[in-house]
C-alpha cells in the first residue's frame, strides 16, 4: 500500500481474516486474549500492510496515551542523566514509552509543558529537580498537575516535597551535614561554600546541612553560582584563598571549580580542600578524585518511574545520602 492510503485497523483486520474488535485487541493489548493462531495472523496482516496505531486515538479511547512524561531541568547535566538513566532503564524493563523534555529549572516553563502534555494524555508525568522559592511560579505548576492528576495521571517529582502527587526525596541536608563533619574531624576550622541559585531549595537544603555540621564554627563564606560546570568554573576564577575546606553543592559545578583553582596554580588538596554533592561518575577520574556526598542517581529514576506506574499516589521515599572520601580533602593537625 505504499502508493495509497495507509493502512487502517479495518484493512488489517480484512486481511487476518478477523473482526475490527478481534485486530483491535491484538494490536492495542487488550487484556481480551484472543487465540494464538488469530494473534499470529493479525500481527502478520500488520506487518504486510505496515500499519501503525493511530496514538492519538488509543489514548482517547483508553484515556491514556501508555506514556510516561519525563520533565528534566537539564538532560545534558550527568546528575538529571543518571536519574533519567534510572528512569529509562526501569520503563525499558515494563514495556513502557518515555518522552523526555528539557525544561530548566524555571516552574513557568514546566507548567506550559505539563499544559501542552495534557493534550496527549500521558499515564504520568515526572518532575526531576530542585523547587523554587517563587511561591507563584510553584502554585501555577501545582496548579497543572492538579489538572493532570485530575484526568487519570499519575505525578511524581523528584526533589522536595510539596507538589502534587508521589515524591522521591533526596536526603540533601543530612548528606551536607555528614560532610560538614567529616571535614571538621579532618581538622578544618575555616570553611567556604560554592552554592547554586539562592532560589533553588536543594541549594537551601545543601547549605542549611552543612552549616549544621560545623558545630558552632564560624559561618562559612558564600559565593553563589549558576549550577553548571561553567558556574562553578566562574567561581573558581573568583574564589579567594584563606578558607581550607571549600563545599561546592554540585559535582558539575566542582569539577569546573577544580579546573579553574588548577589554572590559577591553586593546588587541591594541599592548598585547598574541595569537596562536592552527588557523586556523577566524573568526579572518580578527577585528579585528585573527589570527596562528596552519594546519592542513588539511578535508583532514584528506577524509583520514580514504579511510583508512576504503581503508585501510591502520594507515596513519599527517601534516598538516602552517603558520604564518599577520596583524595581532594587534606587531613590537617586537628590541634
């Protein structure tokens, strides 16, 4: 059929020999077995004909599109990398479609890509990223998936909790503090912090951590950065020797801080200690390699995307922080 129409279910259905319904069931995996013999024809019509399910019309009649709506802040990062990995790799194993979508870590614009999702009417929707402090941002994007929620979806974020529907939590300020206190027993009494956007509250939860772990030491110092590699790299460029210890809130944004301190003849550890959150692979083949806080990047994809399909709708689980030395953190004297 290759100079005509294409094919319709009708024309399928022909073909095998069977009714419209029977073709329908086969081909829309309907939990209405049908015999082996007549699964076999219609799948073989199929082929010949080369027809393809229309997707708009499966999910009006089932009310869903069997597709999951991943929204990441940005894909290219190795930390929303690893957890869409998760997320992928879980769906790949039960059969089901992801469609991926780079947002930012603006609510705004998360919201007009949950508007537009509803019209394709997807099984569930995950959110990967940090909340916001901009309460009418966040109330506009809860507002969406109230919506969604509200036509048969189900939601999950990845993050804090406060939104709409199930949430996987990172530990972030339990894993801050555990660094925080390893850097103290390692003798440091004079601390800096590389933080991300002062408006993302992973950042909040990250600082608020780690100023709990120093005990009643003096503040550490704070310099804010975008959340990016080249972030922490400006940083880096900027950064004024005297603390021992530095805190960077990302692995991405230390790596670009490293490298900055290295073209500046700064050594780490010996000058300077650096320490970073989340443990992406990179950060291993670091030289030297990085002391941060582990989180289960892909389990927490693979967790997400059961909470999508499984629920409970409102099931919160936590991901637990785990503390990682290697070699960018000196031991001083602790006297």
């Amino acid at each position: 059929m290759s100079n005509q129409r294409q094919a319709r279910l009708a024309d399928v259905a022909a073909l095998a020999g069977v009714s419209p319904a029977t073709a329908s069931r086969v081909l829309n995996g309907s939990r209405h077995r049908v015999t082996k013999t007549l699964h076999e024809k219609v799948l073989a019509a199929a082929r010949e004909l080369r027809y393809t399910p229309n997707a708009q019309a499966q999910a009006l009649a089932r009310k869903s599109s069997g597709t999951v709506a991943l929204l990441l802040h940005d894909v290219s990062d190795p930390y929303f990398a690893a957890i869409a990995g998760g997320v992928l790799a879980a769906a790949d194993a039960k059969g089901v479609r992801v469609l991926i979508a780079d947002t930012g870590d603006d609510p705004r614009v998360k919201a007009e890509h949950l508007a537009a999702l509803r019209a394709h009417r997807p099984q569930a929707a995950i959110l990967v990223g940090s909340r916001t402090s901009d309460e009418d941002a966040e109330a506009a994007l809860a507002a969406e998936l109230a919506d969604l929620r509200a036509g048969g979806a189900r939601v999950v974020t990845v993050g804090q909790h406060g939104l709409p529907g199930a949430v996987v939590r990172p530990d972030n300020r339990a894993g801050a503090r555990k660094l925080a206190e390893h850097l103290v027993a390692a003798g440091h009494r004079s601390f800096a912090v590389v933080a991300g956007p002062p408006s993302l509250l992973t950042v909040a939860d990250r600082l608020a951590g780690f100023t709990e772990g120093l005990a009643g030491l003096p503040a550490p110092v704070v310099l804010h950065a975008d959340f990016s590699r080249d972030g922490g790299y400006r940083a880096g460029r900027e950064f004024t020797p005297g603390p021992t210890a530095v805190f960077v809130t990302g692995d991405v944004m230390a790596t670009g801080f490293c490298t900055a301190l290295r073209e500046r003849g700064i050594a780490v550890p010996d000058d300077v200690s650096v320490a970073g959150f989340d443990d992406v692979p990179v950060v291993a083949d670091l030289s030297p390699a990085l002391t941060t806080v582990r989180l289960p990047l892909a389990g927490m994809g693979e967790e997400a995307l059961r909470l999508a399909l499984e629920g409970p709708d409102d099931g919160v689980v936590d991901a637990p922080a785990e503390l990682v030395v290697r070699d960018s953190v000196r031991v001083l004297d602790a006297g």
